[in-house]
C-alpha cells in the first residue's frame, strides 16, 4: 500500500506518510523505507510498542505526530486507488461549502 500512495498525484501539498506498526513484525519498516526511496513523500516509522492493541492506538500515535492537517487512516489491507488522497482531500474542501464529504476507504 505504501507504494500505491507514493504514486499518487493531483493533491495540493506535501505527502507525509506514518506508519505505525501495532504487531511484531519489524520488517514492514524496511518494506515501506524502499517503496518511498527516491519520491518526495515524507515516511515516518513508529513502533507502538504493544502487540495486538489494534488499530485505536495506532491510530492515536499517528496522529500525535502529524504534521499536517489533514488525516486519512488506512489499515494495512486496504488498496490506496489512483486519485485517493486528492479525493479525500476535495471531500473535505467540501465541508465548507455546506456539501457533505464521505470516504470510500475503510477506516
């Protein structure tokens, strides 16, 4: 998924990703450190320390460390489709038009 959202195009701004490992397996870190390598996408890597507290404090670690703000969630099983974060980023420009904003990826 990391690659899927290095290839995404047509947002304003930077691209910050954070990934949070919530299990024991280290190895994702390199994984997602190679599919950045060479883009303009920002990755940090955080452990939570705690094997199976789930996605709530993960969650909570990501966002303590944003550096933007706008967020967009995504669990580990989920496809990032072409145009998703410029996508996610439109619906939310819609808010303040009054217009509802909704996301297609599951959180």
């Amino acid at each position: 998924m990391v690659a899927q959202l290095v290839a995404q195009r047509g947002y304003g701004g930077g691209l910050e990703i954070l990934l949070v490992n919530n299990n024991d397996d280290p190895s994702v870190f390199a994984l997602a450190r190679e599919a950045v390598a060479g883009s303009n996408v920002e990755l940090r890597c955080f452990d939570t320390g705690y094997k199976g507290f789930g996605a709530a404090l993960a969650r909570n670690v990501g966002i303590a460390h944003a550096r933007y703000i706008v967020s967009l969630f995504l669990d580990d099983d989920v496809m990032a489709p072409p145009g998703l974060v410029s996508r996610h980023h439109g619906g939310l420009e819609t808010l303040h038009t009054g217009e509802r904003a909704e996301s297609t990826a599951r959180v």
